[in-house]
C-alpha cells in the first residue's frame, strides 16, 4: 500500500512542476513582448522565479500568485530588472525599473 502512496506523491508532484514550467515559459514570453513594447532589448532570453504567494481574489477563493524577474536593457552596456507577476498564466503586474532612454 505504501507504494501506492508513493506513486501518487510522485505523480502530484510531476504534476506541479509540469504546471509551474509552463508559466514559466508564459512568463518568458510575456516578458519579451512587454520588452518589445516598451522599445526595450530583453537580456539572456530567460526569467527567473522570484517567489510566490497564495493571495485571494475577487471572488475569496485563494490562487497562486508567481513572481517573475528579468533583465533588460536600453542601449546594451546598463542592465535593469523587470518584474511580472502572474495567476496560472493571466498577467496580473508589469514592471520595469526606472532606466534611461
């Protein structure tokens, strides 16, 4: 029976990073299209997981609310951080520090 049990945490948790993963890769995307909207060069093709929390929205059920960071750049010799913050793959915040043009 324990095995069973084990399957099942193994299964859940593929099931988890699988899911994570795919926002990641939304939140990749998202990140260059804002870049290119903002007339911004996205730096190192990535973004990296900054944290997440468990927030509740409008309607009091509680999501996962992941935050994601990412560098950028005006002119290529200065590196800013972005910021996104995702629910399952809505973008819900956008930000990029302050930088020159």
């Amino acid at each position: 029976m324990s095995i069973l049990w084990w399957l099942l945490f193994f299964v859940i948790a593929l099931g988890l990073w699988w899911h994570l993963m795919g926002t990641r890769e939304h939140a990749l995307l998202m990140a260059q299209e804002h870049c290119d909207q903002m007339g911004v060069q996205f730096l190192d093709g990535s973004v990296m997981r900054d944290g997440f929390r468990f927030p509740r929205n409008r309607s009091g059920t509680v999501v996962l609310l992941q935050r994601f960071s990412f560098e950028f750049s005006t002119s290529g010799d200065q590196r800013y951080l972005g910021h996104a913050e995702l629910i399952g793959k809505r973008v819900v915040k956008m930000a990029l520090e302050a930088h020159r043009m």
